[in-house]
C-alpha cells in the first residue's frame, strides 16, 4: 500500500508524460516484462469523438476515422479487425456494409449500418521499458440505426462471451498455458452532447452494460459549451445518472477503506475525480503553436484551431483529457482491472455457476439437503452474518457448493473490493472455507484454481495485517460446528462432492460452449426467418412491379398500334383522295376498307379524327 | 407633359393593404434534442419567444426514459416599424431521443398534413374570409455536427418533409467544428441530399435581377447553413456589445459571417425571401396534397405523389388515405397504452403487497399484544392469589 500511494501522488500531476512516472505496474517487474494487458471499449454515437479521443490519448495515429481512406494509416503496429457484425435487416452481408466498407457512399447512406464491434492492439512502451499492450475495442455503428435495440444485445453478448470464455478457462483441469484475457476493463461510454442531460438511449446502455463492465461516462467534445452551460450539462447528468439508477464507475465508493491520516492525499484526488465527473473532454489530432502570452515562449501542444482561438486539449481548466488520460493509463488502471476481475467478474461467475450447477443437482435431494446444513453453519458465521443478503439463503436451497464458496467469496469480496486487499483476503477465506469441506484430492484442483484467481487478479503481496486478522476468529470458531456434526453426515456430504466438483470442472466449459452454441444457433435461425421474409417481400415487391411494368408495355404497345393505325388510315385515306382524284371511286369504299384493319374500339376515334381532318 | 393618371399608385395602395393586413409566418423546427432549436429561435427574433423545456420535464412521468414525440406550437406577434407578423413557431421535442426511432417522425408528418387538410377544409366552406392558417412555411432540420454524415433517421424524416414542406437543413452548433472539418461535411451532405433525391429548398434566382440572383447563388452555395445560437450578448472590445458565445479561447459572432451562416440563413428565412417560403408552401406543397387529396382531378400530379412516397422503400401511407384509421393504427399510442397498463398493474400489485404486509404486521401484533394482556392477567392472578395467601397467613 505505501508504495501504491506514493505513485498515485505523483500520477496527480498533469503533465507527467511516461508511463512509468505514474503506474502501479512498476511494483510488478514480471509483469513488465510480459507487458500488462488492458481492454477498453469506447462506445458512444458517431461524431462524439471517440476516434480523435483515441488518437490523441496514445498520441499517435491508431484508429482511422469514418470515411477516411485506409492508405492515410501509418502505424503498422496496429490493426484493426471486425470481431463481429449484426446488420440490423439481416440480409446484407458485412462485406456489402457501410461500416466495414467503410467508404462514403451517399446512395447507401439511407440504410441501417447496423453494428459491428473492431479490436485494434496497440502496444506502448515507455521509457522504463514497461509494455502496456492496449486493445480498443470499438462500436461502430452505434446508435446510428433507427432502432438501436441491437445494439446493446451485441455489445451486452461480447462482453459476457469474454467473461465465459475466462470461466471456460478456468474450470477446465488442463489449463491453456497461452490463453488470453480478453475481458474488457473499461468502457467508455461518450454521451452525445446535447447540453440538456442523457437519453434514453444512453440510461439503457448504461444500465445493462453495467453487469458486465465498469462504465466511465464521458462528455466527448466539450468544446461545444461554455464554461456555465458546461456545468449545467454536468450537473443535469449527475442528476440523471442518480434518478435513473445508473451504476457508473465512482471514484469515491471505497474510500472509507482508505485510513484517513495516512491516505489523505488518495481520498483527496478519488474526491476530485468523483466530483470532475462526467469528464468532459476535448480531443484533437492537430498539433499547433501556441505563444504563452504572460513569458512569450511558444510551444507546440495538440489544439483544436477555430477561426476564433485555439483550444489546448491539455489545459485542465478547459478540458479534463489530461485527467482522464492518468486516470486511465496510470493511477486507475489496476483498479479497473482488479475490479473487472474481482467483482463483475465475479458476480458473474456466481450466476452463471448457480445456473449450470443448480440445474444438474436437483436430483439428489438427499444429500443437498445434508449439504444445505452443513453450510448454513459454516457460513452463518456471526461475522458474515451481516454481510450475506437474503439472496443467500434463497440460493443455498437450490445450489451445490461450488457455487455456494462462489457466493461466499463473493460477498466478501463485495465488502472489501478495493483492488489491492480484496483479492488476497478473499482468497483467504476461500481457501479456509474449502479446506473444511474438501480432502487432498479436491485441494489438488481447487488450488490451482486459486493460483490461477491470484494469477489473474496479479494483487500486490502486501497483506494489511488487520484483515489476517479479521479471519482467524472466523478459522478458530469454524472447527466447533463441524465438530459437532456427526461423522456419518462428513462421509456423506463430502462423498458426493468430490465426485460433483469434478464434474464440475470437467463440464461447466462443455456446458457454457453448448450454452453459447445453442444461442448462437437460435440467433441464426432467427436471421434466417428474417432474411426469408425480406427475400419473400422483395420478390413480392418485384413481382409487382414486373406486372405494373407488364401493364405499361401492353399500354404502349396499344398506343403504338393506335398510332400505326391512324398513320395507316391516315395514307390510306390519301390513297383514297388519289383515287377520288383519278379514278373516281366513292368514298364509303375506302371506308370500308379502313373499317377491317382498326381493332373495335379504336375505330371510333379514329374515324371521327379522320373525318375532322377530312 | 401632361399628369400621369395614377396607375402608378396601385403598387402604393397595394403596400398599404398589405402593411395593414400583416402576415402570417410559420416556421417549423425539427430535429434532435440539444441541437440549439430553442436557442436558434430565440437568436432570430432577438428575443426570448420561446421558453426552455424544463428538465424536470424530460422524461417520462412514469421512471422510464423514454420520450414521445410532441409538438409544441408558440405563437407571437411581432411587430417591427407598425408591420406585424403573426408568427407560429412549431417544436417537435423528443425527435430522436429513443433507442427505438421507428416512425417518431409519423406525429411530425401528421402535423403537417392535418394543417394542410384543416386549411382546405376551411376553403371549402362557405363562408371563408377568416381562415386559421398553420401550414408550416419552412422547416428548418438540424443535423448534428458529427463531421461525418447523415443518420438513416436524418434521411427518413428529411424524405418525408421534402415532399410536405420548404426543406432547409442545417447543421446545428457548428462551432464544434474547425473549418475544415466543416466543409467536407457540408459537401457530404449536399452530397447525400442529392444522391437520395431530398428535395430541399431552394432560393428562386432571377436571372433579371443581377443582385438578387447573386444573393440567392450565395445562399444556395452555402447550403447546409451552419449555424451557431446565443441569447447573450458578450463584450468583444470596448463598450462593442454583440450576440456570440464566450469561451475561453474566443469569442465566436453569432452574426460574422467568418463564423457562422447565420446571416444568409436570416436573410433567407426572413429577409428576403419569406415571401417566396410562403408563396411556394401555397402553391406547391398545398396544391400537390389538394391535388391528390381531392383524388385525380389532376391525374399526373397524383402519380408524382405516389411515386415519391413509393421510393421511400416500406410501407407508407400516402396522404390521400383518410386520416381516422391511420390515428388509430399508429403504434406509438398502442405501445404507450401497454407500458401504461403494465405500469398500473405493478403499481397496483405493489400496493396489494404492501397492505397484506401490513395486515400481517397488524395481526401480528395483535397477537403480541393478547399475549401481552394474557401474560399480565396471569401475573395480576398470581399476585391476586399471593395477596390471599398472604391475606390468610396474615390472619
């Protein structure tokens, strides 16, 4: 903790450049050299300024912008690839998309782009030679189709699909020693700025994408308001975000963790972070030059230049982009992480193992029933008692206990998450918990599971000595009720567990693939009944017009005979005048002649156009 | 040189007339929320003519973010040198504020179209001198400077207004754009309205006015007009007082043409060619719904309706269907209905819960309060019997 803290205190300043001046990785070496991963996604409607945002936050170019020619990129380190695409009248193909054509198109613009979601990898390294491999994940598209239901479903089903494949992961026995995480820490969500509050669109989003990732919402291209409008727009925000429930990531949630002496100068700057929020920023890919007006110096900062004035995206009275930037890639950077880890993931994981398991089990009614007791009294312990909500007693009717030691974890992790000390205490007790519950077997898994959560949560090695503490009442009294359970009920109760543990391990990946197939499978059938009844209306729509097309030939063709006709009657009647001329005949011959050829009721006109041309 | 006659005069008595008259403007304005539609309104007539939404009011009453789309009418008469005008101003708050878009422009296009009807209503009757007249003159759509394009819901309604109104797009709150940016989204814009066949409204140029006919090239090149709105007035050097915004790396004139077209756009709307906005909303956009409201009196006009609503893709209703089942089939109403009747079975379910918890409560205590009395009667006996006993010994 010491150590956290000093380099929080020097991430606070500004203009800190290096990456290394302001993280908390420098405590890892190993990580160093691995290089830390870290996934954000930046979701929001086109034209808020997410690219630019991008760009100018690694300060160089990564993302091309909307329309922009491919050929302009000149980062080779970075690609971009589409991970997925949802048109919204499923029957285009993503090759035939605006979004992953990406050219500007005015006949095409009229039609849905749907919603497509792009990884790009961008590593950086810093001068310490520290690795930081960032991957962006993008949602172009977004908010940009007449109904933006779609939109939330895709985005909603990537992100659970990466937290099932880290639980795949590690339920599996024979681990991949390369496997990746690919769970997104971070989303930044960029309101559009419209300068009353947020949408219905935006509270949505927010709201279900919450379960799943730790929102930061973001006002992209503040340079639209004044200082006061600014505010206001703030403030109506806040207001929203409390009115409407919508769990944002905060800054001040943890910090009664925080001793008040020692850490003063953490809850100070998680106090300002918690009241700059919504960050409002400006971003920009131009460079100017910028003359100091009080010592005349001229520097060359990243600004926006308008006809009247330039705008520095670093000067934190205009703009909270320099903020936001060591907030993201120094100071929060690992709370982002262990949180995602500790808490949504886990979360997650509860719900997701209660489903799986839960199913299974109901058969064996018996020994669950033995089981539910034996764990009501290892963990209504007085001193979690007051942590465990009602949910609890709800679940541990219907769940094995796997899922259970989940839940326990859990709620404890609820209590303390705050990246560093949540991890380690939590394994603690989890392990403690298991030990009473399992024999070496089991402890041979369960222990390289726990390696793999200490793994993943990478927590830092120090342990506060007061939450050590915190559980060895809770080791000491647990012995007594076990005690005074009756040997036969051990036997049974642990038989069975054994046995389910194992399977757990060996089927959850198995069951969440199939889980994932089937949804996949169902979402394409539906596709298809979608694509069959646009195809169905398109050819009826074709067929219509082919019959209105059908329709006007046989008109024109009418209309051409009727003209041949009349040509026809017309030098006919010539002939007949040359003939009147020589030879005399009469006139009702000549008539008469005409009379055959004109179809019934083309006749009538004809002659009288005849005689009154006559 | 003998006296003219006074013929001369006709023009004089005419201005007379219609000086006395006054006119009737209305202007629409349509678009997102937060693009400055209320601000822009008030910039033009350089008063504030229409009140701010309030916040508050936002969102639905019923916790839920979801908007309708309404229209809001505010109607003022302003008088500049003894002419009045008799203005409408009409807002349509909630456009595009939903995660589903689908037909939010339909309450829009209704509007328009009942105004039509209502008006050749009015003409049928006998007696016709006094006529209410809402027919929407111009309709000013902001686009959101995105520096992109045009969204499918931008070009959805803006397809439907074109063939109604006098179309002028506009991008709102331009002064989020550097001028770079700002022209390359203006001719993709240009380009999208003329790829999707949008008619927008455009300026007449009379070829034997030089002037005007350069004044109304300028205005159709600066198309869309990008504007900027500000209801303060911001020092920008010594006692110099003018509309603009106050930032803090500048000042941005609200009336510099260097800034903003806010200029050309009032000179359009207002200065020069008002009289042509109405003119042409009467003759063209009246005449082509009469036309084929009255049902093929003029054969070819009818099939240009038709056909320009065919293009639209989906099913659209032409205007010529008769009004009453198009209201009641509107699913915008049905939706409503439903998350209101859902919303009062909760509220209505919640409440039920609540009184059975509270009857349970209640008989609850009840019980502990008999217990109570049973517990205190019994103890009242017990001492009754020890005051006896104690009664007997002490005898």
């Amino acid at each position: 903790m010491p150590l956290n803290h000093q380099n929080r205190d020097q991430s606070y300043t500004f203009d800190s450049p290096s990456l290394s001046g302001h993280s908390p990785m420098i405590n890892y070496r190993k990580d160093a050299k691995k290089g830390v991963r870290f996934t954000f996604m930046v979701v929001g409607e086109s034209g808020t300024g997410k690219t630019t945002f991008i760009n100018s936050l690694l300060s160089q170019k990564v993302l091309n912008h909307r329309y922009e020619p491919q050929t302009t990129r000149y980062v080779a380190a970075s690609e971009t690839k589409t991970l997925t695409f949802t048109s919204a009248k499923s029957v285009a193909l993503p090759n035939t998309s605006i979004l992953t054509r990406d050219e500007f198109n005015p006949e095409t613009i009229h039609e849905e782009p749907g919603i497509a979601l792009t990884e790009t990898n961008v590593e950086i390294i810093d001068d310490e030679g520290l690795k930081l491999l960032l991957s962006i994940i993008d949602a172009p598209g977004f908010g940009e189709n007449l109904n933006n239901e779609l939109c939330f479903v895709e985005i909603e089903s990537y992100l659970k699909q990466q937290f099932d494949l880290v639980l795949a992961e590690e339920t599996r026995i024979k681990r991949n020693p390369r496997f990746s995480d690919t769970r997104v820490h971070v989303l930044l969500y960029f309101i559009t700025p419209t300068g009353h509050g947020l949408r219905e669109i935006d509270i949505q989003c927010m709201k279900r994408l919450s379960k799943y990732v730790n929102i930061i919402p973001i006002i992209g291209r503040a340079d639209s308001f004044t200082p006061k409008e600014l505010e206001y727009f703030k403030t109506q925000i806040r207001t929203d975000i409390e009115n409407f429930n919508v769990p944002v990531f905060s800054f001040d949630n943890y910090l009664s963790e925080y001793d008040e002496e020692e850490d003063y100068d953490i809850i100070r700057e998680c106090k300002y972070l918690a009241n700059l929020q919504p960050f409002a920023i400006i971003s920009s890919e131009d460079e100017y030059e910028i003359r100091d007006p009080k010592t005349g110096q001229t520097s060359i900062v990243r600004a926006r230049k308008y006809p009247w004035g330039i705008v520095d995206i670093n000067d934190p009275k205009i703009s909270d982009f320099s903020v936001l930037k060591s907030v993201l890639l120094g100071s929060h950077l690992q709370d982002l992480k262990d949180l995602t880890h500790d808490f949504l993931y886990e979360t997650y994981r509860t719900e997701r193992l209660t489903k799986v398991t839960g199913a299974r089990d109901l058969g064996s009614t018996d020994e669950l029933n033995d089981d539910i007791e034996f764990h009501d009294t290892v963990e209504h312990h007085p001193d979690l008692l007051h942590q465990e909500s009602s949910q609890f007693s709800v679940n541990s009717a219907t769940v094995p206990s796997l899922s259970n030691l989940a839940q326990l974890t859990n709620t404890l992790q609820g209590s303390s998450t705050n990246g560093d000390l949540s991890s380690l205490t939590s394994d603690h007790s989890l392990k403690k918990s298991k030990s009473m519950l399992l024999e070496e077997e089991e402890e041979g898994i369960q222990s390289s599971h726990l390696k793999d959560i200490a793994s993943f949560t990478s927590s830092t090695s120090t342990i506060s000595l007061e939450n050590s503490h915190k559980h060895h009442p809770h080791e000491a009294t647990n012995p007594q009720p076990r005690a005074s359970q009756n040997a036969a009920f051990k036997r049974l109760s642990i038989g069975p567990q054994r046995s389910q543990l194992r399977q757990i391990s060996e089927t959850v990946p198995y069951v969440i693939r199939h889980e994932r197939i089937l949804e996949r499978q169902q979402k394409l059938e539906e596709m298809e009944m979608a694509s069959a009844k646009e195809l169905a209306h398109r050819a009826s729509l074709l067929e219509q017009k082919a019959a209105e097309l059908k329709a006007k030939e046989r008109a024109l063709k009418k209309r051409l005979d009727l003209e041949r006709q009349r040509k026809q009657s017309l030098t006919s009647q010539r002939e007949v005048d040359e003939f009147d001329e020589e030879e005399g005949v009469s006139k009702d011959n000549g008539y008469g002649g005409n009379h055959h050829q004109l179809p019934k009721d083309a006749t009538l006109t004809d002659l009288h156009s005849i005689v009154s041309s006559h | 040189m003998p006296e003219p006659v006074g013929i001369a005069n006709l023009p004089n008595q005419r201005y007379k007339i219609v000086s006395k008259q006054g006119a009737t403007f209305t202007i629409m304005v349509c678009g997102e929320s937060g693009l400055g539609k209320t601000t822009f309104i008030n910039t033009l007539f350089h008063s504030g003519l229409k009140p701010y939404q309030d916040p508050a009011e936002r969102h639905n009453k019923f916790s839920s973010a979801h908007q309708n789309v309404e229209i809001d009418i505010v109607r003022a008469i302003l008088e500049e040198k003894n002419f009045k005008i008799r203005l409408n101003i009409i807002d349509t708050p909630g456009f595009g504020n939903n995660v589903n878009n689908h037909d939010s422009w339909t309450p829009i296009i209704d509007f328009i179209d009942d105004q039509h009807e209502s008006y050749m209503k009015q003409e049928q009757q006998p007696s016709r001198s006094e006529k209410k007249d809402l027919r929407v003159h111009a309709c000013l759509y902001f686009i959101r400077p995105t520096g992109h394009s045009l969204k499918p819901l931008d070009i959805e309604i803006m397809k439907r207004l074109s063939t109604r109104v006098n179309l002028i797009p506009v991008i709102a709150k331009s002064d989020t754009l550097s001028p770079k940016e700002l022209d390359t989204f203006k001719s993709r814009i240009r380009d999208i309205i003329e790829a999707q066949d949008i008619a927008i409204y455009t300026p007449p140029l009379e070829l034997d006015d030089p002037a005007s006919a350069e004044h109304s090239k300028q205005l159709i090149e600066a198309m869309p007009f990008a504007i900027i709105g500000s209801e303060e007035e911001v020092e920008t050097g010594p006692g110099q007082l003018v509309r603009g915004r106050k930032y803090p790396w500048g000042i941005v004139e609200v009336e510099n043409e260097e800034h903003c077209d806010f200029k050309k756009l009032r000179s359009l709307l207002l200065r020069t060619n008002m009289l042509d906005l109405i003119l042409s909303t009467n003759e063209l956009h009246f005449e082509s719904f009469r036309s084929v409201k009255m049902g093929g009196s003029d054969e070819e006009n009818g099939e240009e309706e038709k056909e320009l609503t065919n293009e639209n893709g989906e099913v659209v209703k032409k205007p010529s269907i008769s009004k009453k089942p198009r209201r009641l089939h509107n699913p915008k109403f049905k939706e409503e209905e439903d998350a209101l009747k859902k919303f009062f079975t909760e509220q209505v379910k919640a409440e039920e819960q609540r009184f059975r918890q509270w009857e349970t409560n209640i008989v609850n205590e009840r019980n502990r309060l008999n217990q109570d009395l049973e517990e205190m009667q019994s103890k009242l006996k017990a001492l009754e019997e020890q005051v006896k006993k104690l009664q007997l010994t002490k005898r």
